[in-house]
C-alpha cells in the first residue's frame, strides 16, 4: 500500500523514518491512482533515480507524517464517504497542520494552487477550503541581528507569518508569508 511504498523510498535514502517527502515520491509512483494522477495533472516532474540505499526500511514514521496522518484521520471522521487515503494525504500537504513539503512540491514542478484546487475537489470539499493555504515566499530575507526585532514586530503588526533560523552569527534567515494578491 501507500505506506509501504513510502517505506522502500526512505529504505533508498537511507533514512532512519518514513517522512513525508517518501510519501510523497510513493503517491507519484503509482501512475494508476486518483493521488498519482492529480499530482501529474497538477505538474509533478518525476526526480531523477537516486541509487537505492542499503539495509532495512525504516520501520517508524516521522512526527510530521504522522501529524498528517491525524489530519487525514479527522478528515475521514468529518466526511461521510470513504476517502482515498493518498488524496486526501495530498490535500493535507497544501493545506495540513505544516507546509514542509511546498518547497519539495515547487522543485518538481508542482502547482501548489492547481494541486490544492484538484483534491478539494477529489474529495467532495469546497475550493474555499484552499483559501487557508499559506504562501510563503520564494526567496528568504537575510537580516542583521541588530533588525531583527524590528523587522518580525514589522510582519506580525502587517499579520503576516513568518519562519525564522538563526546563524552563528547572529543575523536571521526569514521566510516571510507572502502578501494575498
């Protein structure tokens, strides 16, 4: 099943969990299913073959999948008709409890507002369901340590989110939400 073809990608990587990146790959491998074609339709270009790993698939998952799995989980709860478990994974990384994996979506191609569109209506929802999706920006803002303080109070008074690392020295890496258009 989905799971398990997940766990042979992270079994390829190398990886100690099954994340959601690997269930991801899974969903696109299966050319023959609603999850597969939506995200073909929605621009999925295949990555290029990495050499398989070595050993055991991993057999635990990642904290974040198993988050959207929760969400899928409370999703199936509220709908009355059985849900494709791979769709509904999918509507879950656009609009789920974290968007980890918009970037890894955008690298290969993806639409995120076409994939967000397509599951919503996979699955019975309403489009106004993709109107929660956050946008991060493209590139992030590198700021002095000194701004910092100034230019997240500047974010958060324009109710805008934001995601922040910190460097050695000092300054921070932002990636601001971007701004409805």
């Amino acid at each position: 099943m989905l799971i398990d073809s997940a766990r042979d990608h992270a079994r390829r990587a190398s990886a100690l969990h099954v994340r959601l990146d690997h269930v991801l790959l899974a969903c696109a491998d299966a050319t023959d299913t609603p999850a597969g074609r939506l995200l073909r339709e929605a621009g999925w270009q295949a990555p290029a073959d990495r050499p398989a790993g070595e050993g055991e698939a991993p057999r635990r998952l990642a904290p974040e999948l198993v988050m959207h799995l929760a969400w899928v989980s409370g999703l199936r709860t509220a709908r009355p008709a059985e849900l494709d478990l791979g769709v509904a994974l999918l509507l879950s990384c656009v609009v789920g409890p974290t968007s980890s994996v918009h970037e890894f979506l955008q690298r290969r191609g993806v639409d995120l507002d076409a994939l967000c569109t397509r599951t919503a209506t996979a699955l019975g929802l309403p489009e106004s369901i993709c109107d929660r999706r956050i946008r991060w920006a493209r590139e992030p803002v590198t700021v002095p340590a000194r701004d910092i303080a100034e230019f997240t109070d500047e974010l958060r008074m324009a109710g805008r989110k934001y995601k922040i690392g910190y460097q050695p020295d000092g300054t921070a890496v932002i990636i601001p939400e971007t701004v409805p258009s």
